[in-house]
C-alpha cells in the first residue's frame, strides 16, 4: 500500500520530482567528477617519470628544469655542454645516463632529440618501459620515432615524411625544410608527455641547426643528406640528461657532485620530490576545484529541500487527511520523504 | 459504569490554548453525548470548532482535562495508540480535501482501511459495496478523485469514512461546498447510512438550514464557555 501511494504521488509531481532527481544527480556527477579527475591527474602526473634518479640541466630552478625536461611546460632553460655528457655518463656511479635536447617542434608537438638509451632506459608508471606500437626506434639520422598521440592527431603512419620548424611556437615560420624526416616508429599509448613528443636522433638535431646562431639562420646549410650520414656528427649541447644510478643510497653524494661540477653551472634535482613539490603548487588549484563541486552539492542540497518544503506545503491538505484517518507521523514522514 | 457506556463522548474540564502566545481557545468545563445520537453543533468561525474537533479525535490534546470517547481515555493514550484508536472508531468527513487527489475513489477508501485492525481481504468488496450503496456512479470509481465532482467527492468521502465501521462520525460543514440540492440529497445519505449503521454523528457548522436533520442541535457557545467570555 504505502509503495503504491508513493509511485502514484510520484507520478503525480512528475516535473518537479525530475527536476530535483537531475539536480542531484548533477550535482553528485560534478563532485564524483571532480574527485575522478583529481585523482587521474595526480596518478598521470605522478607515473610521468619513474626510475630515473635525477634530472640534470643547466642552473636554473628546479621547478623549471622539471617543467622543461619532463613535461615540455615552461621556457628553454640553458644548454649543457656535450662535454659535461660525457664526463657525467662515464661517471663511476652511473648506471645509464640519458641526453635530451629540446627547443624545436612539429605542428606544435615538441621535438626531443636524444639516443637509443632513451628507448631503453627511459621508464613512466610502474617502472613501465616504452614500446612501439608500429615500427622500431630510430637508426639513421633522419629517423624519427612519434607519440601515440601525435600519430592519432595528425593521422601519421610508418614512412610519412615530416619537416620540423624552429623553435616551440606553434605557428613557427621558421621551417627545417632542408631535411625531412621519415617515421620509422609510432609510441604505444603511455599517458604522459612522451604521447606528445617527436622523438629524433641528437646527431639529426644538430644537423639541422648546422647555419643556425642564436635562433636565425644565418646561412643556409645546402649539404646533401648523404654526406651526414656516415661522417659522426657530435652534437655540441643539449638541454638535460637523466640519470639513472647503480645505487640509491649514492643519489645525494651523487647529486651534491653535479651542483658542484667544476666544467659549468650545473643543477641536479630529485625528480620525486619536484613532482610533489609542483604538486603542492596545483593542490590549490585543487582545493578550488573542490570547493566548487561541494558549493554546487550544497546548492543542490538546498534545492532539494525548497522543494522539499513547498510540497509539504502543497500536501497539507494531504497529510492532515492521512493523519485523519490513521496514518502515522512516521508513516507520512517517509511518504513525504519517499516521494519527495 | 453503566451510564459512561452509554456516552459517546464525555468531555470534562478542558482548557486548550496555543503554546505560542498563550492565548486560550478552548474551555470547556464539562460536555456529554449520548451514544448513537445526531447532533449539529453550530457556532460561527473563529470561536474554536475545529479545535474542539481535533480534540475529539485525537489529533491535538488538550493541556488540561479529559477527553473520553466510548470510554476509553484518548488524551490518556500514546500517540501511536491514539492514530490507531481513531482509524479503528472515528470517521472524518470535512468540508473539502477529503481525498488523497491522484488517488482513485477505490483507493482513497481502502487506504483508509488500510490503517484500521480490521485488515481482511475483502477490503476491496466492502469499499465497492459502500460506493455503490452511497449511489457513486461505476464509471467513477476508478477516476483520480480530482476528477470527481464535488458532490461524487464528498459521497466517496463518506464511504472513505465509513469502511472501518466507526462508532463516531464528525463532520466539518461537510456541505458547504455543494449546492442546495446537492446538500439536501447528501444529508440524506448521511443520515441514512449513520442510522443504519448506529453511528454517533458530530457535525458542526453555521449554516441552520442543517438542523433539520440532526436529533440534537447545540449551539458551540454552550460547549465552550469562552466565547461567552469574549
């Protein structure tokens, strides 16, 4: 009896009932959503980097250094002397070390020249390496290897040809239009700004750049491509090395050595402890989206209790019938509350 | 003992008043009614009727006083007991508003026997029987009660309240709404089923025409002495 006068009142105050049932259902989906995304961000921001023990750029801040290297974010910082490469990855402590060199970019994407330890020892996640979905990592100069997102937007496959431009801008006029490159991998789906980043060889790099200064070309480079090929190009610098050691407990010996190197200003940082620290920075701008999700749940609250109420008020008549002939203050407070 | 069976109602030194501003509605230092009598109490608005009524089944109780019906003490009882003392012995008929709107007729009536003990499978037989003795058209006795003329409404509220068999029946200007020969047809209804059931009707109301109908007619100031007072 008393679910059959529920569904009937129900029935009766359809527009309304519906209305505060989206209210609701709205308001917890923004909270929920909220939540989902906070937690999705920090997971994605946290397994962007993994296994590597520390970023290593020239002297900067190391919120820049990791914004730079790690997620493309942020202004070029210095280069790194090639020299100091090498000196690092030859160091004793060092299991692998692993050159980048940014600046440039294709449609947008950024474009990051490095060598094959980047395939090999390059972990994100769980201590996730990168694996190809298409193709194979880069072996001529010329060779370039794309995120997966890279391939999805621009609808790129194996042996598409594609001209970087200079520098980060999206609408670069600068094109490196003397040397194409041709796609010989495409990057299996990571969820952090490796999707997002045209990976060439560092000897590529710097060929291209061969007639640059100071980001204008001066004179252009009208070598065929062939004679690159074999002749060991060595790139002058690059922007930042990650370092992955043999031990753990060397990191901070090892990371008090390279803020004194002696060759040039150098910066080490503990990539673990920047990510929390550049998510400290974005718990406000989570703390705000939260607040916003509860403001709109409580507004959803009060709605529902107007509504609420002016039923009440509605159904006086009502309830004091059904007090009339028997019914239960309780009874009338869960068809009222059933019923909405 | 044998004369307290007897009363249908036995009020004795009442005193109601709102809590909020202390001002008295209700005084009543004693008032009986005979079991299985028609009384039309009339008085004009705003001297306390619907209270007093409240108070006689149950709904409100008095600050101070008795309120007896067929014996039983309500005012003494919980208020469980008291919702279940009046779905099983008093039937309410008021003026409007007498059924649940986006209910049937049917369903108005047996909700109404759903809060009584008499809970037996034939609550649906005797709801159809009571509409059809109270002269309810068929094709009207599944319509959303909202639906229903106001003359149809007040006879299914009749039979809503008579499908417990109450012993008291109260009604508030039960036919104000309706029309001249609307009101004479439904007091003769009313009259016919209360008799034929022994019920004790309390009707109270200011229009006079009524009296007629009723074997006792009292006027409300004589039951509570405070609108002599005031």
């Amino acid at each position: 009896m008393f679910l059959k006068i529920v569904l009937k009142s129900l029935q009766d105050r359809k527009g309304s009932v519906l209305l505060t049932l989206m209210a609701m259902t709205i308001s917890i989906f923004v909270i929920l959503g909220v939540e989902h995304i906070r937690q999705q961000t920090k997971k994605s921001f946290e397994s962007t980097l993994s296994d590597t023990d520390l970023v290593i750029g020239s002297r900067s801040g190391s919120l820049n250094l990791l914004l730079y290297s790690v997620f493309r974010i942020g202004s070029p910082t210095n280069n790194i002397n090639w020299n100091s490469f090498k000196t690092i990855s030859r160091n004793s402590k060092v299991e692998w070390a692993i050159p980048l060199s940014l600046g440039d970019s294709h449609k947008g994407f950024p474009v990051l020249g490095t060598n094959s330890a980047y395939f090999k020892h390059f972990r994100y996640g769980q201590k996730k390496t990168l694996e190809f979905k298409a193709g194979k990592s880069f072996e001529q100069i010329f060779d370039v290897v794309i995120g997966s997102e890279i391939a999805k937007q621009l609808k790129y496959n194996i042996g598409d040809k594609i001209i970087l431009s200079h520098g980060i801008q999206k609408q670069s006029l600068q094109q490196h239009d003397e040397y194409p490159f041709q796609i010989v991998g495409i990057l299996k789906t990571t969820g952090t700004p490796v999707d997002r980043t045209v990976h060439i060889r560092l000897e590529g790099m710097e060929i291209i750049h061969v007639g640059w200064q100071n980001g204008v070309q001066v004179f252009k480079n009208n070598m065929p491509k062939e004679q690159f090929l074999n002749s060991g190009v060595e790139p002058k610098s690059i922007t930042a090395i990650l370092v992955g050691l043999k031990s753990k407990l060397a990191t901070f010996s090892f990371q008090r050595t390279i803020n004194n190197f002696s060759d040039e200003p150098l910066l080490a940082i503990l990539p673990g402890v920047a990510l929390s620290e550049l998510w400290q920075i974005m718990s406000l701008l989570e703390k705000s989206l939260l607040l916003v999700a509860s403001l709109v749940f409580v507004s959803a609250c009060f709605g529902v209790s107007a509504v609420l109420l002016n039923s009440i008020r509605e159904r006086k008549e009502e309830i004091r019938l059904l007090r009339i002939i028997g019914a239960s203050p309780p009874f009338i407070f869960a068809l009222i509350d059933s019923s909405g | 003992m044998f004369l307290k069976k007897l009363m249908a109602i036995n009020l004795s030194d009442i005193s109601f008043y709102y809590k909020k501003n202390h001002s008295q509605i209700l005084k009543i230092p004693k008032w009986k009614l005979a079991s299985k009598s028609t009384i039309f109490i009339q008085g004009s608005s705003g001297t306390g009727k619907t209270t007093f009524l409240n108070i006689l089944c149950g709904l409100i109780s008095p600050q101070k006083g008795k309120v007896e019906l067929f014996g039983t003490q309500i005012n003494r009882l919980n208020a469980a007991q008291r919702d279940s003392f009046r779905a099983n012995n008093i039937g309410y008929v008021f003026q409007q508003f007498n059924l649940i709107p986006y209910l049937s007729a049917v369903e108005n009536i047996i909700l109404a026997s759903h809060f009584s003990k008499n809970q037996n499978n034939l609550k649906k037989k005797n709801a159809l029987d009571l509409l059809s003795k109270l002269d309810v058209d068929r094709k009207d006795w599944h319509l959303e009660a909202r639906n229903l003329s106001v003359g149809q409404q007040q006879r299914v509220a009749i039979a809503r309240a008579l499908i417990n068999k109450p012993k008291l029946l109260i009604t508030d200007e039960p036919t104000s709404a309706l029309d001249l020969k609307n009101r004479e047809n439904f007091m003769n209804l009313l009259m016919d089923v209360v008799n034929e059931n022994h019920i004790t009707l309390v009707c109270v109301g200011h229009d006079p025409t009524l009296a007629k109908f009723f074997n006792v007619v009292e006027e409300f100031s004589n039951i509570n002495k405070l609108v002599n007072e005031k």
